[in-house]
C-alpha cells in the first residue's frame, strides 16, 4: 500500500487531486484532522499503515525500482528482525543550499542483486556520531534510510512512553532506536535517493531566520512553530535544558541522547561517559549563524547556562566562545553575500568509493530524472564513469 498522508494548509487540493487522478487502489489518501506539527504528521502517517512493513519518504526523495523486491527477500530471510537499514543516495534539487544544488551522489559501485547484510552495533553508532555529528544521519532513524516492522511501534511506545517525538523526529528516532536495540541489520545496496529540497519545511524552519527572508517565508515558519497551538508537540525536559539551545543537528542529537538517559533508555552513567560539557557548548554554538536574528538571544542564554556551572566554567566560557563571537565586526553587503557558500563539491570518485556528479549538467531537474540516472549509472565500473564525465565536459 502507498499512504499519501496530506498534511497541508486548509483548501490545498493539489496532492489530493494527484491521487484521485492516479485512481490506484493501492494508493491511499488521507489527511490529517488539523494542521499537524512535522513529528506529529509523521506519527499520524505511520499509524494509517495496515501492511507489515513500513517505511517513509518524503516529497522531494526517491525510491529505487528494485527496492520492494529487496526488501521482501530479507524480511523472509530475516523474520525476527524488527529493523532494517539500507544504503541511501543523495540528491540536491536546484535552488537547494547553493554549497550543493545538483549534486547528485551514487553512495557506491554495486551489482545486481548483490547484498551484503552486516549488524551494527549500537556502540558503534553512538561512537560514530560523537565523534563526528556528520553521521548523526546514519542512525536507524526510520526514514529515508531504514524501516519498520508495524509490531515495533508497541515497542517504541513500552520503551520511550510515546512514538515520534523530539524537536527533529528522524534524529530523535535514531537515537532511540540505536539506544533500544543492541544491534541493527543493515543492508548493504542503495534502496532510496535523499532529496533535499529549498521546499522543505524542515529546512526551511533550522535556516538563520533573518530579515531578508520573504514575509511568506517567515509565516510558514512561524505557523511549523506554532502550529495547533503546539498541541502534540515537543516541549523541552529538565535535561535539556541544562544545554544551550540550537536549531542545528548537533544540538538536536544531545537534546536526544540526553532525552534517552532521562528515559532509562541509556543507563545514567552514559551522560558522563558519553557527553562532555565544554565539547558540547562549543559543538552547537559553533552552528549558530550571526545572521540570525536571535543571535544575540542563543548566545546570552548559552552564558546564562555556563554561569550556571560554576566560575571556572563560565571563564573558560568567556574566554574561548563569548568575546570572541561578541568581538563587533562590520560586514560590508559584498562580504555578506560572500558568506553564502559557492559550489562545495567536485565532480568524481567520493571518498566511499562511489561517485558525485553535478546532475545539472545530464539534464536532471528533479528526483524522477535524478533516479533515472541514479540507475542507469549505479553498476558502472569507475573506469566508465570517468569516461562519461570527460565526455560531457567536452561538450
């Protein structure tokens, strides 16, 4: 079954149309009975799910032709498991994060049907992530990169006293799902490309609200903020907030690793082990963006909270965070515009051994085309990659 669960603004019937115009009897449309924050939608698209295995994309991500197919061998092979994991793509629409706009990312070089299955530990997902926040996204977090069994969800609910939560529901979820279960299998071939989109509401909502943003902008992110009267959504816990506050991923993963701990989840000497204050403050404030209008708000309350624990914290505080990010600068308009990155990436082999190529350049302007060509280049030797590149950089 596919679930398109439609959750938005009152008098939108684009998606529902879409639906009723595809008239498949194994598609099914629903709508959420008010504006829905994003983990509650989330949570209420999942519960719409009758069949025994779930998982979850968003509308600017991608499913690969062979992934049902995938997915319906390992389950039989594997059936005590409650959680796969699967290898992702990567895709940048136009217009997305100029850094990456484009950039279209085959993870790999893979043969057909060929799968290898290995367990991850959960040791080794939270070393990872402490290590480097870049891989906070390589958790089980059931979207886009994993997915369930329907029974796990009355697992979730004995284990957290909930189901989606937390100030970012796929960071949230793999935390708990990496602290819930001893070991995750994982699947060892690309079964989705991950679109990122300038669209999304997620991103839109972690971007440096500022002053240039469009009045539309601002009110639809104003609205994911304050949407229902936060009714069903996230409230801050008394771990939290001994943390300063962030919009980013890294504050989002000791929000939740925190979160775990307080549960009983994670045994309490973990906040020891596992989570150093000076590490922390400096890791988040670090991705706060002077162009925010907060700014000034994040970093006072960051002091507040450094006052908090003792005088030689809140020195070491001062002197390696606060004067410096409140030393007075003057950016001219040039220089501002300057902070926008510029194109990060190089077309080629990646470090993984797969290959990132600027999809611009084949004609690809959305993730259907993005697929496509995801496809067609997936079981390519590098030796022909190479090629293609050079001949279209000829042209």
């Amino acid at each position: 079954e596919i679930i398109v669960s439609d959750n938005s603004t009152d008098g939108n019937m684009e998606v529902c149309q879409v639906c009723q115009d595809l008239d498949s009897p194994h598609i099914r449309y629903v709508k959420t009975p008010r504006n829905l924050p994003l983990t509650k939608s989330f949570e209420f698209a999942f519960l719409q799910a009758k069949g025994e295995f779930i998982f979850s994309i968003g509308s600017d991500d991608g499913v690969c032709p062979w992934t049902l197919s995938i997915l319906k061998e390992v389950l039989g092979k594997y059936p005590d498991e409650y959680i796969l994991q699967w290898v992702r793509g990567f895709y940048g629409w136009n217009g997305w994060q100029s850094s990456s706009e484009d950039r279209l990312v085959i993870p790999g070089r893979y043969e057909p049907g060929d799968m290898r299955m290995h367990y991850v530990d959960r040791t080794e997902y939270f070393a990872r992530i402490l290590k480097d926040v870049s891989w906070i996204f390589s958790l089980p977090n059931l979207y886009l990169n994993s997915g369930f069994r329907r029974s796990y969800l009355q697992i979730l609910l004995k284990e957290t006293g909930r189901l989606w939560n937390g100030c970012n529901q796929d960071v949230y979820i793999g935390v708990m799902n990496a602290a819930i279960n001893k070991q995750i299998l994982n699947i060892e071939y690309p079964l989705v490309i991950a679109g990122m989109s300038d669209n999304s509401l997620g991103y839109q909502v972690n971007r440096p609200q500022n002053q240039q943003m469009s009045e539309e902008i601002k009110r639809e992110i104003q609205k994911s903020l304050n949407v229902g009267d936060n009714i069903g959504g996230y409230v801050n816990n008394r771990v939290i907030c001994k943390m300063p506050f962030g919009t980013g991923d890294t504050a989002s993963m000791y929000a939740n690793l925190l979160t775990a701990i307080q549960l009983g989840i994670l045994p309490d000497e973990w906040e020891k082990v596992l989570l150093d204050d000076k590490k922390m403050f400096l890791q988040i404030i670090s991705e706060y963006d002077l162009r925010d209008d907060y700014f000034d708000m994040y970093i006072h309350y960051a002091r507040r909270l450094a006052q908090n624990k003792g005088a030689d914290f809140q020195q070491w505080f001062d002197h390696t965070i606060y004067n410096k990010v409140m030393q007075p600068r003057l950016y001219t308009p040039s220089e501002e515009k300057g902070m926008e990155k510029k194109k990060g990436y190089k077309e080629g082999p990646t470090e993984g051994g797969g290959l990132a190529i600027d999809a611009c350049r084949f004609g690809v302007t959305n993730i259907a085309e993005a697929m496509e060509l995801f496809e067609q280049w997936i079981y390519w030797t590098p030796e022909r990659w190479q090629q293609e590149l050079e001949k279209r950089a000829g042209k």
